[in-house]
C-alpha cells in the first residue's frame, strides 16, 4: 500500500499551510480491520527520519455510526491503555456496523516512560488540542486527531484514570455545556458506558483537551477516571472493557443490550462537581495527611487531614478542612503538595440548577 499524508494535500513550506507532517497507511473508509501507526516525524540525535509510531486501531464493518475510544493520553493512566488495545485486538469487523478507531497509547512516549508529560517536548497531551501543524511532537498529533480524525466520529471515550498524583472515584466525567438537550445526551451515554458515578465537572483547565475538541466538533463525549495512583486497578479495567462494549451496544455498532448493572444496585449514580467550591486547595506547601479516601461521605467543615512541615519538626501540622458536604471525587496521591495543588475535589448529587 502506498503511505498517504493525512487527507489529499501538499505539504508546503510554511508551517502555517500545511495539513500535517504526520503520515500513515490506513484507510478509514475501507471495511475490515487494520491495525497500524500513525507516524509522527521525530528528527533526532542518530535518527535523521526517525517517526514515531503511534498505534492505531481502524475496525469498519460498513455503514453506521463510528466512535472514537483513545487511552494513553496521560502515559501514568494504564486502565484504558490495557482495555482499548484488548478489545481492538479482540474485534471482528463482521460483527461491526459503522466505524471504530481506537488509540490505546495516544502519547507513546509518556505511556512508555509510565509518566504523565510526554518525554519528548515536555507538553500534557490533554492541553494540547487542537494542536498544531508545525508544532512540537504532542502538538502535531493532536491537530491531527482534531482534524483528521474527531471530524469522522459521532462518539468519543477518552479513557483516563486519575495518574499519578491523584486516585479518583470509578467515574465517567463529562463538562458542564450550554445545552441542556446535549446535557440528557451525554448522561444517557454515561449511563450506558456504566461506570459506578458519573460526574458533570467544572475543572480547573478543560479548553484544550480531548473532551473539548468532541464538544466542538458536536461529537457526543464522555472521559473516565477510573482509579489512579500510577497502578493499574482490577476494577477499573473492567469498567472500561464493559463500558466500552455498552457504547458500541448502546450506538448499535455492534449487538446486544448494554449491561449497565451496578454492584451497589441501581444505575449509574449522576454526580456534579459545580464549581472552584467543590476543590481543596493547599493553602501552603508541605506534607498532606488526608483522613478520606474517594467516594467517601463527607461533611462541610469536617477535617480533611493536616499539613504536615517536617522540614519545621516542632511546628504543629495545620489542619485543613472540606469546604463542602458531598463525597470524595478526587484524593491526593502524592504526599508532597504545592500551594494551590489540589489536595480533594467533592462531588455531589447532580441537580441541574
Ligand atoms: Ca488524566
């Protein structure tokens, strides 16, 4: 097969006019399954046309819907890196209508060094949409997921767990939006996707990220966190593999009925994180002691641990207290914090108002 560039056009000089220097050999619109990579130029030390390879999964059975499921955005989040690439190995095409692309390891080289900033130009991915064609390494993948591949999906799973720094609840997560139409959509979605709660958030910085490159594309869309702590929880690859099927159930890419069953009984539990209100910031440097764990109740004004300055042994730890009722969303998974780290994040019951 001859390599293509991403869409039909010519590269020129500037890096103001072309599409993009990444390049493949896969055709979206061909029925089957293709596995492959999308080759992102990397020009190095001993490498002068090196790429690197990031895998890609094309499953098409022919008409119908198409979606979209990416892990490995974050390289310290392993639950959907595990899920995707199973379950894109594990795909029949005959038994597919419409159109999976999944990429299991979205930065390779952060999934491979098991850290959340990608090793080769330092950047988040999730802050890098919609990215750019002449930029670095992470910016030039994600205007190519931008461009040339959320155009051609009507549903999108960014599987995420919470990584090194933070454990969070099994959740699914989607932003608050303008639309309350799409609001109902999206929660349907989660509800089929089936983790144990699914949270409507504001967050601290979402403009960039893959959800925000869905919402604009109007693409249907859901992230997860599910676990974290920089290990890979049983639970949590479960979720994702049953999750995943329930949307292709549910978009009726492939057959079946979602199993959208809860341990606890019941469905899916909609939770929101309304607003800067709902998050515990350090308010100085130091050593967190938290006294919770996710999903746990908890009350405003209750203490939430102490701030430990070991460096100041005969200094009293200073205790910080939940600004909120609600439950654990978000719990602190790095001992050290910063001031103005996030230390918890509270959910509550989601109420539209
Ligand atoms: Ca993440």
């Amino acid at each position: 097969m001859l390599l293509v560039l991403a869409g039909e056009q010519s590269v020129a000089q500037s890096t103001n006019t072309f599409k993009s220097r990444i390049f493949h050999e896969l055709d979206f619109d061909k029925p089957g399954k293709q596995l492959g990579y999308l080759r992102v130029p990397q020009s190095r030390d001993g490498g002068a046309w090196s790429t690197i390879e990031i895998p890609i999964a094309v499953v098409n059975g022919g008409k119908g819907p198409a979606a979209l499921f990416t892990g490995g955005v974050h390289g310290d989040e392993y639950e959907g890196q595990i899920a995707i690439s199973r379950l894109a190995r594990r795909l029949d095409p005959a038994s597919v209508k419409g159109k999976i692309v999944m990429l299991p390891a979205v930065d390779l080289p952060a999934a491979l060094a098991g850290r959340r900033m990608c090793p080769i130009d330092g950047r988040d991915f999730n802050r890098c949409m919609p990215g750019d064609a002449g930029g670095s390494f992470c910016q030039m993948l994600a205007h190519f997921i931008e461009t040339a591949i959320m155009p051609q999906v009507d549903v999108s799973i960014d599987v995420h767990s919470a990584g090194n720094s933070m454990e969070a609840a099994l959740c699914s997560i989607m932003h608050w939006v303008d639309d309350a139409k799409v609001i109902e959509r999206t929660k349907a979605l989660a509800e089929n996707f089936a983790a144990p709660f699914n949270v409507v958030f504001w967050g601290v910085d979402e403009t960039a990220t893959v959800a925000a490159s869905a919402e604009r594309h109007g693409t249907l869309s859901i992230s997860t966190e599910i676990g974290g702590y920089g290990r890979v929880r049983p639970d949590a690859v479960r979720i994702a593999e049953r999750g995943l099927e329930n949307v292709l159930k549910w978009m009726g890419i492939i057959d079946g009925k979602p199993d959208i069953t809860q341990p606890a009984g019941g469905r899916t539990r909609q939770m929101m994180v309304r607003d800067q209100g709902s998050y515990l910031f350090a308010p100085s440097n130091g050593l967190f002691e938290p006294l919770f764990v996710p999903e746990q109740k908890i009350r405003a004004g209750e203490l939430a641990g102490y701030l430990h300055f070991v460096e100041e042994w005969a200094r009293e730890p200073q205790p910080v207290e939940f600004p909120i009722d609600g439950y654990i969303w978000m719990a602190p998974g790095s001992g050290r914090v910063k001031q103005g780290d996030v230390m918890a994040v509270i959910m509550q019951d989601y109420s539209p108002a």
